[in-house]
C-alpha cells in the first residue's frame, strides 16, 4: 500500500512538472538549462521514490519474519504448556502407583465328585475372585482392603479391612486393627482345595493385634469379636498369642515353625457355620472352648514339605457340637510333600497330600483325604491345576456312612 501511494505522488509530481511546463510555455520559453534542471529533479525523486520501495520492501519482509518468529514461539509455548499437562497427569498416575498398589485373582474350575452315597456330580465355576487394594502413603503406616466373591455367595463382600501402624526395619513393633484373619494358623497348600485345618482354625473377624517382626521371629498378641455364649456374634469375646520363625539360608534352606493359641475356637468358620443358630439367624454356643495350632515347613532344592495341626483343648457342650452323642473335640492334620522344576519351560510343581480329622463329622469333612496334584506356569500369572483326591468317611459307628468318594479339579488361576 505504502508503495502505490509513493508511486502516485511521483505521477502527480510528474504531472504537475508537465503542466507547469505547459504554463510556463505560455509565460516565456524556459531554457535548456531549466529544462536539464527539471529533468535532473525527476530523476532524483524517481530514484528516491525507488529508494523508498526498496526499503518499505525490506521493512516488510522483517515484519512478516517477526510474525513467523512470533508464531513459531507461540506455538512452542502451547506444546509446552501441552507437554507440562501430560507430564503433570503423568506424575499424577504416578504418584498413585507409588502410594497404592493393587493385586488381584481370579480362579475358575471344573469340577467332578463322587460323594459317599455314590452320586455323581459336577460343575463348571467361579470359585473365587479377590481384589485387594494397599495403600501406604508414609513408612509408618498402611491401610488394606481386600474386596471378595466366592462361589455360592450372591454379593461382593469385605473379606479383609485393617490398618497396621509400625513395623518398619528401624521399629519392629507394629500394632493392627480392622477386619482380618488372625495370626493363630498358617494354613499353605499346594492343593486346589482349602486344608482342613484351615476349616477348623481360621478366624476371619473384627481384631485388635499387637506384634514384632525381628531377626526372623514374629509375635503377636491379639483380641477379636467372637461368638458367645448370649447370642451376639459382634462382642469381643476371644483372645489369643501367637510365635512363628522364618529363616531362609543362602544354600536355599528354608524353614519355619509355628505355634497358635487362641481361647474361643468356635470362631472359626467352619465351626462357627454349624453352630445352633437363634432367631436372628446369629450363633450361638454354650461355652468357649480354646484352641491350638502347630504348624512348620522346610524346603531345599526344589523339594518342600509342611505340616500343621489344630485342635480344640477341650470338648464342646453337646448342644453345641457333637460327636457320638458327647460333646466333640475336633483336630485336624495335613501334611503336604512338593516338588518345584521347570518342564518344557514350564514352572512345573508336583505335590502329594495326606490329611485327618478327628471327631470333626459336625464340620461335614471327610476323616481321611489323599490327595495329588500338579500345576504348571502356563503364562506370566496365568497356572493351571489338576488335582483328584480320595476320601474316606467317619464309620458308621461314628455317625458317618463309612463310605469312600473321590474328585477331580481342573483350576484355572490367574494372579496379578
């Protein structure tokens, strides 16, 4: 624009020099010289006027690189911007992934059983599928949640929940409460099913625990809701002290010894389950009865073996659990042997089981079990279980049928 304008006052000087020229033609003839003069003029305004374009040109072109250095910076100033948002939300997923971790697992089986009146039965399931979230924000502190379906239940439900305070390496005492299994038992297995010790010895309630963990050894003293003898699951009613040892060698020697007690056994599930029940559909029992647990395992070069014990100290009242007519004193017994290699490149483990009860017909679990099983690592998290046990039924003196039945379990599992 500015050199059109330039332009059209060169034209109108020019024009105006020829009109002048024309006036002057009228006045008086001008002279060579005037006319050299006046041409000298123009040529200089041309030359200005040229000067002027090429500067206006210049001046342009800087603008127009500015504008292109303005935008360049404009938008490197958006990618960073952009840059600094995924980096923030980054460090966001981030932050989450270091204070809160999260596991989980799914089991599937297959299921064949033939039970003691020799019938036939079988089943295709979820058995279990956990989700447990851990969230721990300072070195003092940390807090669990272990969400739950099981097989024969309708709802997800809160299987575990507690915080724990302490425990560190430099404070080993550490201090427990929530919803959680008690430390009176160890119940491992290399089977698909749970062992019977487990049945009779696990206390899965409302718990206050007090502890250390140093040089391998780990006390406890605890207090949980137990059942009582005035109907009310939800009171604490149950006490109990616990020492285990863990040590693990450089050679690969591993071993571990237990020792439980705890002063009201029938907490336990599985005895809790066939306790008489009121009319809030609440158990109930006559009279607490402790219990005591044992448990210990070791381990070399791939093979390992375990075994653990648990036993009531006492009878129950009849009314309460019965076994021939008096009241019972339930134990049980399993002992596990395994082997761990790699077959085919495939994490490969063999195990063998054998198990025993003892006045335990109430808890509907058979007096003996033998069992076998093998599972290999298909994938990264990913086992697959077969397992067929054998089962042999209290006698008919007893109360039982005196018969035998046998399954076999195909699980899928997958953990992460």
């Amino acid at each position: 624009m500015c050199r059109k304008f330039l332009n059209s006052a060169a034209l109108a000087v020019l024009t105006g020099a020829f009109f002048l020229g024309g006036a002057t033609n009228v006045l008086a003839a001008p002279s060579s010289r005037d006319i050299q003069a006046m041409k000298a003029e123009i040529e200089a305004l041309k030359q200005q006027n040229e000067a002027l374009s090429r500067r206006l040109e210049q001046m342009e072109q800087g603008m127009a690189g500015q504008n292109e250095r303005l935008q360049a910076q404009e938008t490197k100033l958006e990618e960073q911007k952009a840059k600094e948002s995924a980096e923030e939300g980054s460090d966001l997923i981030g932050n989450i992934g270091k204070y809160i971790s999260l596991h989980g697992s799914v089991d599937a089986d297959i299921d064949f059983y033939r039970d003691f009146a020799h019938n036939n039965s079988s089943d295709i399931n979820i058995d279990a599928v956990e989700l447990e979230f851990e969230a721990k924000l300072s070195e003092w502190a940390r807090a669990v949640a272990l969400l739950k379906y099981e097989d024969g239940e309708d709802n997800i439900f809160l299987d575990e929940g507690y915080i724990v305070l302490g425990g560190t390496e430099s404070f080993p005492a550490f201090f427990k409460l929530g919803k959680y299994v008690t430390p009176f038992g160890d119940y491992t297995t290399h089977m698909v099913d749970d062992p019977f010790t487990q049945t009779l010895g696990e206390i899965n309630d409302g718990a206050a625990t007090i502890g250390f963990s140093k040089n391998g050894f780990t006390g406890t003293v605890f207090a949980y809701n137990g059942v009582d003898e005035h109907d009310d699951e939800h009171e604490i009613n149950g006490v109990g002290a616990a020492l285990r040892y863990d040590r693990e060698e450089e050679d690969g020697l591993s071993f571990s010894a237990g020792l439980g007690l705890v002063s009201n056994l029938a907490t336990a599930g599985g005895i809790k389950d066939v306790l008489p029940r009121n009319a809030d559909d609440k158990a109930v029992m006559t009279d607490t009865v402790a219990g005591l647990n044992v448990h210990g395992s070791i381990g070399y070069a791939g093979f390992s073996a375990l075994a653990e014990y648990t036993t009531a100290l006492d009878n129950f009242e009849a009314a309460d659990l019965e076994y021939r007519g008096d009241g019972a004193q339930p134990a049980a017994l399993n002992t596990e042997l395994a082997y761990g290699t790699e077959i085919a490149g495939l994490d490969t483990e063999f195990a063998l089981g054998f198990q025993k009860t003892w006045e335990a017909l109430a808890l509907e679990v058979p007096e003996f079990r033998y069992s076998a099983a093998v599972a290999l690592g298909i994938f990264e998290g990913t086992t697959l279980t077969l397992e067929y046990f054998f089962d042999r039924d209290y006698d008919e003196a007893d109360g039982g049928t005196g018969e035998d039945g046998h399954g076999f379990t195909t699980r899928l599992s997958y953990a992460f």
